[in-house]
C-alpha cells in the first residue's frame, strides 16, 4: 500500500487527473477500474475520480509495488545546471519574472535542447522550492513565449496557483506586454496597424494580408518610434493580438523590417548590421509586462509594471546610432526610471 497527502500544488484538480501524472504509463481504464474495486481511495472513500483534490486530503493505492513501479515509469531527468545564472527581475511564491537572454528557447521544442522551463525547473531545485517527488505531479512551467532570438520578460509559475492565474491571464490578453524594438528606416508617428496573418508551419513562417485569407488569424500592432538615427528607429510596441512572429511580420509588411532580421529582412541592410556590428539576431526585447488589478493571493502584482532591461548588443548599437539618449529619454519621461537601474517596478522609489 502506498499512501500520498495531497499539497498545494497538488490541489485544485480532479482526482483522475493527478492519478494520471502520478501513474502515467497507465491507461485511464486502469484507474477506473482501481477506484471501482476500492483499490484507489480518496480519504478512506470510494471515489469516481471527478472529485476536486484540496490540500490535506490522503490518497492511498492498494496496489504491488510492481504494478505501481510499472504504471509510474522512470523518473525524467532534470536539466538543473544554469538554474542560478537565471537573470530574475521579481520573485515571490507562486511566480518568477526572468529576463531571458536572446538565444534560449522559452519552451521545449522537441530537439532536446535546454529551453527555459528545464532551467526554471532546475533553479527551483537548486532553490528548494519544489522537489523531485512533487515534480512527478506538478511541474513548473513558462506561460508567455518569445522567439528563441528575441530576449525580454518570461513569466512562469513556481506553484499550481500562479501557473493557473498566469496562464488565465496572458489567454484573456490583460497584461499588457511591450516591447523595444530597432527597425530599419525612419518612422516619425505613432501607428495601430492591423492585418491577417497567415503560417506556414513547414516553413515556420509567416505571411501578413491586408484581408482576411483562409487560415488567417488577425492582428494589431501599435508603434510608437522614440528616436531615428536616420538609418534605423527605436520603437516602443505593444501588441494586442499575440501571434507568432507578429512584430516581425508585421513591420516588415510595413515597409520596416527590424535590424538583424535574416527571416523578415533586408538582406542587405543585415549584412551591414552584421558586418559593423556583430549582429546575429533580430533586435527586438521584451521590455515590461504590466498587470491588471488582482486580488486576494495575487493583490501584490496588483497594477504594477516590471521591467528588463535590453541585452548589451542591444545597448551597443542603441549607442553607436546615437539613439541612447532617447532610450533613456523615454525611460525617465514614461516609467520614472534612472539610467542605473532597470529592474525596479512603478511601485518602487529609486534613489539614484
């Protein structure tokens, strides 16, 4: 017999669910078929799965080791070794805010590759604020995603709560995301622009329409340029659609493609931009994500605005095409923040 006490990031689903992450080499009919005979019981009970888990309540299965060893399957390994090199922008007890570096995928993508959710797993570890018997039921995860060479703010849920609230509140688009930008040519006013996009999963690319095509999703992209060198423009973006490659797209459909964009961009231009400056990626950052106004649990990330500040490349060249005095132009005028520090929220005081 074994016996498990259910823990916070245990609670809160149906029981058959769990009994499915702690037993996932068995088909569900096996489970059913366990809590029928009495061999599953939840609380001393007869249960039919579908019940709701909180915190406290006792599981035990009346099962031989054997089965159960069978049924649970080898433990996956953990990729924990970056863990702490983890560039962290906030932290509390549900939540992490990473600022991730250009080149790291956010999520797993099937080629075995570390992505950012290996590296929040193992940090977490390291940490103790999980361990490797709660990751067989709950695992901690990213709940928006950026391009593997776009850098900027990761959220992620250190608990079964803050993955939920996370997740629930990047699906229904009221945090605000806004992202730094350097696109090719001059823009002098702020715009919304909308279209249709289109993705060829093949190619992982895709395509932008002024109407809508069949397979098209729409989108809407506002910029707000804050300075021009003549040759290249810093621009602050907000989407209000989320699709993949939307920014990117989008402004090269414009007429703007971003520096360093092999995918979207001027071939040319590119060149320039590796050549003078070592450039690899497309210079597009992930800058602050706003919340709105939570209670209860999440009443501290109420309203309050965090920021990453862009990668060194990204402040290179920001320099060396004179547009860094309004870079730090727009911090001051639009966050209250110093040219030292930009990890601090709305809500903190500087004293620089």
């Amino acid at each position: 017999m074994k016996e498990f006490i259910i823990k916070e990031n245990e609670a809160g689903q149906r029981f058959d669910k769990y009994l499915a992450k702690l037993m996932k080499e068995a088909p569900k009919s096996f489970f059913y078929k366990m809590l029928r005979k009495k061999n599953i019981t939840l609380n001393g009970k007869k249960a039919s799965g579908s019940e709701k888990l909180s915190v406290g309540d006792q599981v035990k299965l009346f099962l031989a080791d054997e089965t159960f060893q069978k049924f649970s399957g080898s433990a996956e390994t953990v990729e924990a070794a970056p863990g702490r090199e983890l560039d962290i922008i906030y932290e509390d007890k549900d939540i992490l805010l990473i600022n991730k570096p250009a080149g790291v995928l956010s999520q797993p993508d099937g080629s075995g590759e570390p992505s950012l959710v290996e590296f929040v797993t193992g940090y977490l570890l390291e940490t103790g604020a999980v361990t490797e018997e709660e990751l067989k039921t709950f695992r901690p995860s990213v709940c928006n995603r950026l391009d593997r060479n776009t850098s900027g703010i990761v959220a992620a849920g250190k608990t079964l709560p803050g993955l939920q609230t996370l997740s629930e509140l990047f699906r229904d688009r009221s945090v605000h995301k806004d992202y730094l930008a350097l696109a090719e040519g001059v823009l002098e006013h702020e715009k919304h622009i909308k279209g249709y996009l289109h993705k060829n999963t093949k190619s992982n690319k895709v395509s932008v329409y002024e109407s809508k095509r069949e397979g098209s999703l729409p989108i809407e992209t506002v910029y707000t340029p804050l300075g021009s060198s003549g040759r290249a423009t810093l621009l602050k973006i907000r989407l209000i659609t989320g699709r993949s490659h939307q920014i990117r797209a989008h402004l090269a459909a414009e007429g703007h493609p971003l520096m360093g964009d092999w995918k979207y961009g001027n071939e040319s231009f590119n060149r320039f931009c590796r050549d003078r400056y070592h450039l690899k990626h497309q210079l597009l950052h992930g800058y602050s994500l706003t919340f709105p106004e939570l209670s209860g649990r999440f009443e501290g990330l109420s309203g309050r605005s965090f920021y990453g500040e862009p990668p060194q490349i990204f402040r290179y060249i920001l320099k060396e095409e004179h547009l860094e005095e309004s870079y730090y132009e727009y911090l001051e005028r639009n966050m209250g923040l110093c040219k030292t520090d930009h990890h601090c929220d709305r809500s903190s005081t500087c004293s620089q």
